[in-house]
C-alpha cells in the first residue's frame, strides 16, 4: 500500500486506501478492517510523534509533533 502525506480531512475507504494508497490514518482504517474481519480486536489511535532528534536532546517542546494514526491490537 502505498503511504504518503494527505492533508485533506477524513478516512479513506479500504477500498479507496488499496487503490490510490493514503496516509498514515488510511493505512491504519484498513489494517483495521483486514484484523476485525480475521477477529482480532483492533482500533485507532492517533497521537503526535515527537521528532527522534528533538527527544534525545530532550527538548520535546521545541518541536510539538506531526500527527500520526496507528492501530492498537
């Protein structure tokens, strides 16, 4: 699937994410719709990921983060 920065607002279809591909949270709608159909208990998360740089120098608050969306098993 391919995964790129999308800013438009909302969550791609599984179908549409399989097509096109889409971000981060896309990705994350369709793995969760392939583990609910296998029956494995899944959901959204979505949070800010704090640059790797800005934490081992621990100035977390240089830098607020980028979005990101996950899914949690």
């Amino acid at each position: 699937v391919r995964h790129f920065a999308r800013p438009e607002a909302g969550v791609r279809s599984a179908e549409d994410t399989l097509e096109l591909g889409g971000s981060c949270r896309d990705v994350a709608g369709l793995l969760i719709q392939v583990l609910r159909y296998k029956g494995v208990a899944a959901r959204f998360v979505s949070g800010y990921q704090v640059p790797l740089a800005c934490r081992k120098n621990g100035d977390e608050k240089a830098h607020s983060g980028d979005l990101h969306a996950w899914v949690e098993v």
